[in-house]
C-alpha cells in the first residue's frame, strides 16, 4: 500500500510539474527555486536521516539513498515553485502568511503519511520541527530569490 501511495506521489508530483511549468511565466526563476529546493532540502534529509531523527522505511532507492528523494527532491521542490511564483509580486507579510499555509499543508500531509503508512516513521521528531524546517527553508529560498533578482536588476 505504501509504495502504491508512494507512486501516487509521483504522480501527482509530475502532474503539477508539467502543469506549472507549461506557463511561460518565470520559468528561469521557477527553475531555480526549484534546484535551489531540491539542494537545501536534499542536504537537510541526509542530516536527518543519517542522525536516525526520521526513517523511511519504504522509498524509492532504497539501496542509495536513507532519505525519502520523492519528498526532498521532487514534490517539496514542486510545491516551492508554486509558493514563489503565488508571492511574487506580493509584500512580506503576505509572503509569510502564504509560506505557512503551504507549509501547514505538507506538514499535515507528513503526519497523516506518518500515521498511516510506512513511507516515514519519526524517531526523535515531530511535526512540529517538519513545520519549523519547511517554513524556514521555504522562506528562505523565497527570500534569496527575491535577493537574485534584485541584484540581476540593477546589473542588468
């Protein structure tokens, strides 16, 4: 069931993915925040992982990788494509509130996938770092590309 619902993930994943990304709009920002994710949140995991805070019993690389590659790599990426290209031209608090609306809902998604499934089971973790580790790192890839583009403005 699990790798079925891990599937279904993908799935999901490669829909949003091709749906964002068939907009002609942002693409090399969206891009970017989307590499940008896919590094920090890649790198966060391994940390993770390898401290025996969260394990993934059913993933996809299992023999590579401890950490869950669909999540960190792919879907959590996705999802800060969105959040970027839904505050662009928003002000910061707007930008804050919208981060921890997207963030709430992954880190419900977790708990549930926690709860429910085998495709995470935390050790010494909670929901509640899941939601302090995605609303920061969401907002400060949000917040560095802001910073990007600020600078390629007045270079350019």
């Amino acid at each position: 069931m699990s790798k079925m619902i891990l599937w279904s993930f993908v799935i999901i994943g490669m829909a949003l993915l091709l749906f964002r990304f068939r907009k002609k709009t942002l693409i090399k920002d969206s891009i970017l925040v989307f590499l940008l994710k896919a590094y920090f949140s890649t790198f966060i995991g391994i940390f993770v992982a390898k401290e025996k805070l969260i394990e993934y019993p059913v993933r996809f690389l299992s023999k590579y990788f401890d950490t869950s590659i669909v999540f960190e790599s792919f879907l959590y990426p996705i999802m800060c494509v969105y959040f970027f290209q839904t505050t662009y031209h928003s002000k910061f608090p707007s930008i804050v509130l919208q981060c921890a609306l997207y963030t709430g809902a992954l880190t419900i998604i977790e708990v549930l996938c926690e709860k429910y499934t085998d495709l995470i089971k935390y050790h010494n973790w909670t929901w509640m770092y899941s939601f302090i580790t995605i609303f920061f790192l969401s907002l400060f890839v949000r917040l560095l590309m802001q910073w990007i583009n600020k600078m390629d403005k007045q270079n350019g």
